[in-house]
C-alpha cells in the first residue's frame, strides 16, 4: 500500500490512493523457491536418465589418434603427405564423419589447409584408419616464404579435426595435432670430371667415366640407381648402370665411377677434334634415384656446355710416346687411328 498526498487546504482531509506497486508475499518466494528447485530436480532426472540409457545401451565418446605419416611422393616440385587416424567408435551405431579439417604450419606459418567432406562412417563397435591426403607445392611455399630455400629442412606441425555427429552427444569436434620435419630437395650438381678408356676400338671402345656430385641438400643423399644418357658433340653414347651404392653427405662433393661402351665411329670428325686437342662438347642428363631420411626420392641431373679434351695421364706412368700415333693407308686413301692405351684419358 502506497500513500500520495494530494495538495489540499487545512479544512481537507487526506486522501489515500492505492498504488499497483506492493510488498511481495514471503508465500510468493516459497512457491518460486519450490518451482525452481523443481526444476532442477527435472533437469537431474533427465541427466541421470540420460547416462543411465547411455550406460545401458553403450554409447560413449570416440576417440581418435594420429597413427603414422607417410610420404609417398616427394621430388623438387611436390610433397605428397598422408597422415593415418585411427578412430574407434564405441556405439552400437555406426557414426558419420561430418567433415575434416586440416592445417600445416612452420614456425607459426600457414603452409596449406584444406577441408574433406564427408569422409564416410565409423563402424558400430569398431575402429576406422581414415587417411587424408595433403600436397605440399614447393613453388607455392617459396613464393610466399623468401627465406625459405631448396635443399632446406623445415620444422612442421599438423592440425587436424574430426567433425563427427554422435547420438545423444550431437556433433563432436576431435582435435588432433602432430610434429615433424619435411624437406625442400634441391637436385645434385654432376660435373663429368674425365673419361678414362679401358680399351680401344673404332667398332666398341670400353670407358670408365669419372663424375663428380655435389649434394647442396642439408641431408645425405644414398645414391643406388643411377639413370642417364651422355651426349659427345650431340651424339649420344648411351648410359651404363651403377655398379654399387654410393652415399653423398649433405653440403659435399663425392666422386663415383661409372664404366660405359660406345663406337667412336658413331662420333665423325668430334673424335678428330677430340684427339687433335681442339676438345668438344658434351652434356649429360638423366635421374639419380636415392634413399633420404624422409624416404625414396628421384632427382634430376644435368649438365650442358661441357668439353672434353684427350690427354695423357700421367698419374699411370706412361711416356710421351704412349699417347697417340697416326697412320695414312695410301692404298684406301682413308686416315686410320691407331691409340696406344697406356693411361690415355679424355678431360673434361
């Protein structure tokens, strides 16, 4: 009850006006204090139903874990990564995977990120090894990351989460993290240091090619297969396999020897050049497969503007008159060679 005074005389009397505005009944607290606790007696049963369904029935939460990290491809353009996550599903239902997201970062840098949609379903009771696929483009990093550069080894982290969509417990977010190094590959340098000949003749001639490698990559190269063809003035005198495995430690120079058979008739008047100390070109190209830290790699290798030179070696021991000697059949009118073997070598 609420009082007003209206402006009145000494003869009026007070008026008493009743107001809208009143003192709550203790009564009133009582009935709210008991509906909210209703409530929330509702709210309890509801939730202990709900785990006791859940218990009896068996659902729970997934779980899910970063099993391993392949690398199946890797050459100087690309990265193909796969990551491997078991998930296992403890519900008596089959359970959808909504969506997967998935980030890789250096140092805090974005490298790539992608999204998978509806990557299929996890087995009642069961466990599902899902694989993502990421491709990792070189160009793309080093266009955006200067300071990154080939022949490098960059930390990285991958960021993954599972969107599933769980009964009773709705759609779910599994967040997933793992670390690792990955390279940036940078080919060899191959430098055809000199070609040492075996034996001689105009119809096959036996080589052995001297080469030189650098690995500019900061990790070891296992150098077991090597696939290349070398050209003398533009004629090819094919390739030669090789013979054993060699390793090339990282930021260094290794030298390898590579025997090969050609027929210098194939080569015309580069063989006279050659022989007259005039020297000719020659260039090399092909693959060069190796085992890495980070696994099987294939690189190129390339060489173009080389020349070549015959000379003696004189690391063998031979005499000035074990080089070279001329002979002019005047009967066919042709010039024939005739080489005395004894340390002669072409220099590159």
């Amino acid at each position: 009850m609420c009082y007003s005074f209206k402006g009145m005389a000494s003869s009026d009397k007070p008026e008493i006006v009743d107001r809208d505005v009143r003192e709550r009944d203790p009564k009133e607290d009582d009935k709210d204090e008991e509906k909210g606790g209703f409530m929330d007696k509702v709210k309890d049963f509801i939730q202990d139903i709900g785990e006791k369904i859940e218990g009896a029935i068996g659902f729970g939460k997934p779980t899910a874990d970063v099993t391993e990290i392949h690398v199946p491809t890797i050459n100087l353009e690309k990265a193909e990564i796969v990551v491997d996550v078991l998930i296992k599903n403890p519900n008596p239902v089959p359970i959808p995977l909504i969506d997967i997201n998935y980030l890789i970062e250096s140092d805090g840098r974005k490298l790539i990120s992608g999204l998978i949609p509806d990557a299929g379903t996890i087995p009642a009771h069961g466990e599902e090894t899902v694989k993502i696929p990421i491709r990792l483009v070189y160009d793309d990093i080093k266009n955006t990351y200067d300071d990154i550069k080939p022949g490098s080894i960059i930390p990285y982290r991958i960021k993954v989460d599972l969107i599933i969509d769980v009964p009773i417990f709705g759609r779910l977010t599994l967040p997933l993290e793992k670390t690792g190094e990955i390279p940036i590959p940078y080919k060899p340098d191959i430098d055809l240091e000199d070609i040492k000949f075996e034996r001689f003749s105009f119809e096959e001639t036996v080589a052995v090619l001297h080469l030189k490698l650098e690995n500019k990559n900061d990790f070891d190269l296992g150098l077991n297969a090597l696939d290349y063809e070398v050209w003398l003035s533009d004629v090819s005198i094919g390739g030669a396999e090789l013979e054993k495995s060699t390793k090339l430690d990282k930021n260094g120079i290794s030298y390898i020897d590579i025997p090969i058979t050609f027929k210098p008739k194939d080569f015309g008047s580069a063989l006279w050049d050659m022989i007259r100390g005039k020297g000719t070109g020659y260039s090399m190209k092909g693959n060069i497969n190796v085992d890495t830290p980070f696994g099987a790699m294939k690189l190129p290798i390339s060489k173009e503007g080389g020349t070549t030179r015959l000379k003696k070696s004189k690391e063998d021991g031979g005499d000035d008159d074990d080089e070279t000697f001329y002979w002019l059949d005047s009967k066919s009118g042709s010039t024939l060679l005739t080489l005395i073997f004894k340390g002669l070598k072409v220099s590159a």
